[in-house]
C-alpha cells in the first residue's frame, strides 16, 4: 500500500489444489492418502490462470481459487482455534 502511488500493486494469490503432473514426477514415494482425498476439489491450470487475469482485470487484492476458499477464510477468523487445529492434522498426515 506504502507504493500504491507510484503505481505498484501487489495481489495475493490463493489457489487451491491445482491439477499438475508435479506429485507424479516428483521424488520421495507415494503420495499421502489424504492429499489424494484434496484432488476432488482440484482445478485445472487453466481454471487458475483465468482466475488470477479477473483479479489483474478488476484490481484485486486477493484472488482466492476456487471460490469456496472463502469459505475456509471465513471460518478461520470465526473459529481460528477449530481451524487451526484441523489444518495441523492434515499436516501430520501428509
């Protein structure tokens, strides 16, 4: 915000499980179960990279994808405690 007037923008980008050939060619055994359970929620690349020239478009300062992140941001500042316990299970996990 400190450059905003000098015409520098920064953007934050959220993106979810995006779909990838990255876990199939990356070293160090099978994938977590749970992180396999996250790909019904995956978007595409394309889904992304369309998501994030709406946010360069219209001047966003957060571009959250796919949209139901919001939910998630929502939650954790109404129950961070709850959040912020389930996410660190899903870590241990993965």
């Amino acid at each position: 915000m400190e450059l905003r007037h000098d015409g520098v923008h920064a953007m934050l980008v959220c993106p979810g499980y995006v779909k990838t050939g990255f876990q199939e060619h990356a070293r160090g055994g099978r994938v977590p179960a749970a992180v396999l359970r996250s790909r019904r929620y995956a978007i595409t690349a394309e889904q992304c990279a369309t998501a994030i020239r709406r946010g360069v478009e219209r001047d966003a300062r957060t571009v959250m994808t796919p949209r139901a992140g919001w939910i998630l941001v929502a939650l954790g500042r109404l129950l961070p405690s709850i959040v912020q316990t389930r996410m660190a299970r899903m870590n241990q996990s993965a």
